[in-house]
DNA sequence: ATAAGATACGGAGGACCCCGCCACTTGGCA
DNA sequence: TGCCAAGTGGCGGGGTCCTCCGTATCTTAT
C-alpha cells in the first residue's frame, strides 16, 4: 500500500486544476473529454480517478466547501445565534451562487447513487457543519420550527440553482435569501 | 399561407404526447432522437417542428401552465387575498414538484437566448398571470417588501429543482414551500 | 544499478446523441 | 387529375461517454 504512484499524484492534481476552470467556464456538464485533452492526459485516466462525474465535482468543490466549514464552526460560539447562523447562511449563498456548477453538484450528491456512501458528499458536510448553527439559533427562537439545517443548505441550492441564469446571480441570491429567511408571505 | 398541412399537424400532437411521456420518464434532458424513433418519425421531423430543446419543453408543459394561469384568475378577487395567493403558490409547486422537467424547464426559459422572444416563456407567463393576486396581497400586508410575483416563481422554481432527488418530491417541496412563506429565518 | 512486478497510462472502438443537408414523398389546390 | 410547395426521413459529420486492453512507467528489492 505505498500510497500511490508519482506520476498518478500529478495528474490527479493536474485534473483538479483544469477540471476546476473547466467547470467555472462551462458549467456542471463540463466535457470530461475536454478536461483530460487540455489536462494533456487519456479519457480514461478521467475516469480511474474520478469514476462518476459527481467524485469529479466533489473533489473540486471539497476545498472551499471546507472553508465553509471551519467558518461554521468559527461562528458556532457567536454572542448573537441569529446573526451568526444569517452570516453563514448568506455566505453560503454568495459562494454557491457565484461559483458555477457548485450548485448542481450540491443537488446531483444528494440523488440515488449505486454505491451508498453519501459521507463525503458536499451538501450532507455542509449540513452537518451548519447543524450547531441551526440549533443555537433555534434554541433562541430565532428558527421556524421544524426547519433543519439540511433544509436550509437545500433551499439555498435551489436558489442559487434558479438564479443562475440571471445577469448578477450573487445579488439575486442574496436578495431571495433575504425573503425566504424572512418570510416571503409571512403570516399577518 | 394555409394553415398547416394535416400530417404535419398529426406529427406535431404525436411529438407532444410522446414528448410528455418520455420527459416524465427521463426528465427534461430525455433524447430527442429517442423521442422521435417512439413516435415514428425521422429525427429531423421533431427539430423542425422544435427548433430547439426549450420550445418543445414549452410546447409540453404549456396546456398544465395554462391551467395555472386561469387558477390564478379564478382566485384573484378570493376574499382573503393572502389565502389566495399561498393556495395558488402552493398549487405551484406541487405542480412543479411533481412533474419531471418542469422545473428544469422554468429556468432555462429565463436563460439568455439569441432570440429575444421570451413572450411565451413558461415562467413569464406564471409570472404575470400570478402577479395580480402578489398585488392584492401586498396591499394588504401580506407580502415582504420588494417581492414580486417572479420571485416567488424562481424561489418556487428553485425549491422544484432542489427536491427532485428527495424520495417524496411532493411533500418536501410542499414543506420548503411553508418554510419559505413564513420566514425560515426569521427576525426576532 | 538493474531487473521484476505492480501500477497507471492512453488510445481505439462501440454506442449514443445532436445537428445540418438534401433528395424525395405527400397533401392540397386548381 | 396534375402540379408544386410543404413536409418528410435518412445520412454523414462531429461530439461525448465509457470500456477494454496492450503498453509504458514507477517502485522496490536485489
């Protein structure tokens, strides 16, 4: 089990590279075909290191979805719950809204796979991250009851998902973040 | 200019109702080409009637949008304004929970096309035909300041495309829905 | 330093899809 | 009935995904 091979290490991070600017400037349905040619390596050499294309995007994500993280956990002793779980929740929202294909990824890591291990999928790290958040706030009263935090990353990954098409996505997510923390038909 | 001929319009309703079922069975990406061998014809036929992807998805979901619209008018002069406008949101998004493609099909009729035509685009048409009961509502106080009716369709638009994995799309949506309205988040 | 073995590589080939082209058929009107 | 435009279908080119397999390369032990 000598870790891996040399020239394997390179290419795994050579894809990670050129799949990550791929990927910002293509979208989630990126061309594997495309990422290997400019990588400068086979089509199956993709594969072997990514087999599905969601172990592509997870492993491009992982990075700053772990940024996100710490910052949850910076954040989890706050004075202000509330205020702590809006500022993460909004910088969620900025990140997924403005790095293209991130928000798909989020969704695709949710849907049925063969192999079951979800463990490392982006969407169920962020929303175990985001749980202390949840439940301080919660606690405060400050979380409409019943509300997890795996709702709360899944209702902003449909609206980044449903703005991405606009001309400035992060402003339009930010805003219809605003309404749906506040309530976009609040009850009289 | 008469009309149409009769086997072109034959195709054209044989395309549609094979259309309907292959895009709930595979979703909105179902292939063209599969589409036209089912329903007997040459794949050039279905691009000719659907020069695009978008237009066909529009052609099918057209005669259910429809039928939102004219709900959407029967509830505008409701008594309760606010009643009127949550059952026809969530009217919305079971509809759109629930049917495969439809959601896809709502954002990518906001995508940036090369004809400017976007008049009959599924979510203009939602759009406005739910914006007198958003009207009536916000004159009552009912609804956060600065939403419009496009909002509401993109955020429910958006909680359609993140549950569509989940194993009961319906009733997720329908809960993200009710969170969403009464404010998630909301402020002390 | 080198040879052996495991590991990783890349290209070929099959299946599928989208798309544009063009010769041909078919329906409607005179 | 015969003409002609509207409509059709199939073919070929280009692209992607995916699998298989012979081969090149790295590593480790000698």
């Amino acid at each position: 089990m000598p870790a891996q091979r040399a020239d394997a290490r390179r290419n795994h991070a050579r894809l990670l590279a050129v799949a990550e600017e791929e990927i910002a400037a293509h979208g989630a349905d990126a061309s594997l075909e495309q990422i290997a040619r400019v990588a400068g390596v086979g089509s199956a050499t993709v594969r072997r290191h990514f087999p599905h294309r969601r172990a592509l995007l997870d492993a491009v994500f992982r990075g700053r979805i772990e940024t996100l993280c710490s910052r949850a956990r910076d954040l989890a002793d706050a004075d202000d719950a509330r205020a702590a779980l809006v500022e993460w929740l909004r910088a969620l929202t900025e990140y997924a809204a403005s790095t293209r294909g991130l928000a798909v990824a989020l969704t695709r890591d949710l849907e049925a796979l063969p192999d079951a291990g979800h463990e490392n999928a982006c969407a169920t790290v962020l929303s175990e991250a985001g749980e202390p958040l949840v439940r301080r706030a919660a606690e405060a009263g400050a979380v409409a009851p019943g509300a997890t935090a795996a709702d709360l990353v899944t209702l902003i990954t449909g609206i980044a998902l449903a703005t991405e098409h606009h001309p400035d996505p992060v402003a339009e997510a930010d805003r219809l973040l605003g309404l749906t923390m506040a309530g976009a038909v609040p009850r009289g």
